[in-house]
C-alpha cells in the first residue's frame, strides 16, 4: 500500500489547462492591449477607494499621474453618497459682509467712475494698463486651448462633447440681481488649511482669513452683498477628515441657498498642497502674491463614463465661467494664474451655474501672499461679472 501510495504522489503529470483558464488569460491579454497598466491599476485602486471609504496615502502620483505641484484635494477627497453621515449637524458660522454706507455704488455713481469698474480702487491693482486680448477664433482651437490653459487628470478626460468651447466663450455670465439680498457666498469646505506662518488655532490665518479678506474687497471695493460661510466642515468630532468634507458641506451650502435664494456666485476657496521645493508665488504691484489655480470636476473617470451619483446640471457653466476667468487673468494679470485643473469628481460645483473652487497658493506660502492674492482674484470676478470678456 505505501509504495502504491508513492508512485501516486511521485507520479508526474502535465499540467493542463482547461477552458475556463485560457479565457482568463485571454481577458488579461485584452485588457492590457486595450488600456494601458496604470488605468488597470488606477481603476482597481479606485474601487478600493470607493469600498474603503478613504485612502490614507498622500503620494497619488500612481493614481492621477498629475503634476507634483498639484494633489491636495484629490489625495483628501473622494466623494460619495454613503460617506454622509445623518448623525453630523455642523455648527453654521455665517459671516454677513455689510456694505460700507460710506461708499458710493449703485445709483449714485458717477460716469467717471462707474460701478462695474470698481472705481479708483480698482485701477489700482490692475497691473496691465494697455492689455491685449485674445482673438476668438484663435481659442476655437480645441487642442491648442487644452494644451495651453489645462491639466487634466488621467482618470478623467475633457473632449470636444464634453465641453462646448464656442458656447462657453459666449456665455452670459453677468450678475443679474442687485446688491439689496445676497448675491456670493464663499466657503471653505477644508477650513483647517493653513500657511507657512499661520497661528495653530486661529482662523484668521488660515484660508478662512483669506476668504474674508475676498468677502471684504468684494463688498467694500466692488460693492456686491457677499455672504462668508466659516462653518468648520473637514474636521469634525475632534477628527480632521477631509474625505467627508464635501459631503458636510453640500448640507451647510445647501442650507444657505435655500434661506439666501438670490445669491448667483458659489466659492469655494481652497489652498494647495505642492512640495516644499516648489513656491507658487509671483508679483502684483510690487507684492509677493500667491498664485491662484480654478478647479473643475466634470462627473466622468475614462473607467466609470458619466459618475451617475454625482449629478451635475451645471458642468458646462462652470468650464465656462473657469475658462473666461482664466482668459481675464492672462490679460491683466499675467503669470498669477496657474493652468485649471480639471478632475473627474463633482467638488460642490453643482448648486449654481456660478460656481468655482480656486487654489490660492499652497501650505508654504505665506499668509501676506495668500491675502494680497484676493486683490487680482477679487478684480477678475468682478470684470466677469460685469461682463467683460478678454477676446
């Protein structure tokens, strides 16, 4: 029995392959001729992320495969409906800008210094007196506009069916309403960003100081009713958690749009996270200013198509209000603006056409930086507002 047993077990077969096996193998083969091995990889990874709720890795390059100077939101952010948790209720801190009563807008503005030019005030932080403009059949050019104004994720891609370049160069983005009621509202949904010589524990320099310093130009400079949102929303029960940010905040912004139904301009103001080699800085008028980057998520990854849970009525508008913001800054400001990042999440983008969420800067730029930074950016929004195109 036992040497019967021993040539059973000695006894060499050919290892054989039935058909189930050769059609695995075959599936590999044409998922690696048809996607390269960082899609692969990136798609499994994200699935991972979508059922782990969170990725605790800041190194996304694998991922993204997106510039080093840009990876902040993305390495902190994935959005998705059951990361909400019903329990959280945040404690709303709304700031409410008042106009100065001193200053002059609306009716009694002179022709000479006519409101949507901000006045005098303006003129001061304009750094381009003759600016020249961009013709507008040399932006129709879909490849040279994507090459020269946009980073886009590999996850993600932006095509010709997803954004309407000629629609978007002619779109109305004017404010409609009157200053009497709300008409922006700025929040933060990573209030706890802060700078290379922030205060630990004090808001004011940190980029909520930043937002209220845009709250204040834009009310005081350009006279729009500006409602500041500084409710706490990324660090919640004594936890800094940033992946469920987004989700937090679309109760608290929704919240206020519904009490505020007049306001048109949604921001979300951000900072970066770049590495420390790296300073996004330059000059405005003889001041060290932080540069700025728009941000656009656009629901769609190259592996899922169109994120059906993360609607957005709004895309369009927003590649569009980014894309002439950007074109003004180039104008008047040239060298603040970084390239718009665009990703394949949503970002809170979806409550106004209006809407956008501006990088200003990183964590090693310095709070003077980030706050002479909103004088461009306060002068740009309001030029689009106002109607002014730079082409």
């Amino acid at each position: 029995m036992r040497k019967r047993w021993f040539r059973l077990v000695m006894r060499r077969r050919p290892i054989g392959i039935n058909r189930a096996g050769i059609l695995i193998i075959l599936g590999f083969l044409f998922l690696f001729m048809k996607f390269s091995p960082k899609t692969i990889i990136s798609g499994i990874l994200y699935k991972m992320n979508c059922m782990s709720g969170f990725l605790e890795q800041r190194d996304f390059n694998m991922i993204h495969c997106y510039l080093p100077v840009v990876g902040y939101v993305d390495s902190h952010y994935i959005e998705t409906d059951f990361l909400s948790d019903p329990t959280y209720q945040a404690q709303a801190q709304i700031e409410y800008i008042t106009l100065n009563e001193e200053e002059s807008h609306g009716e009694e503005e002179t022709e000479e210094e006519p409101v949507e030019n901000g006045g005098e005030d303006a003129a001061q932080v304009s750094t381009v007196l003759t600016p020249v403009k961009f013709t507008y059949n040399e932006l129709l050019d879909f490849n040279s506009l994507l090459s020269r104004f946009y980073t886009v994720t590999s996850i993600t891609e932006l095509k010709k069916d997803k954004f309407n370049v000629s629609e978007g160069l002619n779109q109305n983005l004017t404010m409609i309403g009157d200053n009497s009621q709300p008409q922006i509202l700025i929040f933060h949904t990573h209030s706890q960003e802060e700078f290379a010589d922030s205060i630990p524990g004090d808001p004011n320099t940190s980029i909520v100081g930043v937002g209220s310093r845009l709250a204040e130009i834009l009310s005081s400079q350009y006279g729009y009713n500006v409602i500041h949102d500084t409710t706490v929303y990324d660090y919640v029960n004594g936890v800094l958690d940033r992946s469920k940010a987004y989700t937090y905040a679309e109760k608290g912004i929704q919240s206020i749009l519904e009490q505020y139904p007049t306001i048109e301009v949604v921001l979300d103001v951000h900072r970066d996270g770049v590495n420390e080699d790296i300073h996004l800085v330059t000059d405005v008028n003889g001041k060290p200013t932080a540069k700025i980057m728009f941000f656009n998520g656009i629901s769609y990854t190259k592996i899922n198509g169109d994120i059906d849970y993360l609607q957005n009525p709004y895309i369009q508008d927003n590649l569009a209000m980014s894309l002439q913001m950007k074109l003004l800054g180039e104008t008047y400001y040239p060298g603040v603006l970084r390239k718009i990042y665009i990703n394949g999440y949503r970002y809170c983008l979806h409550f106004r056409a209006k809407s956008m969420l501006i990088e200003v800067g990183a964590q090693n730029n310095t709070l003077e930086e980030e706050l002479n930074a909103m004088e461009p950016l306060a002068d740009m929004l309001n030029r689009l507002l106002c109607g002014e195109k730079a082409y």
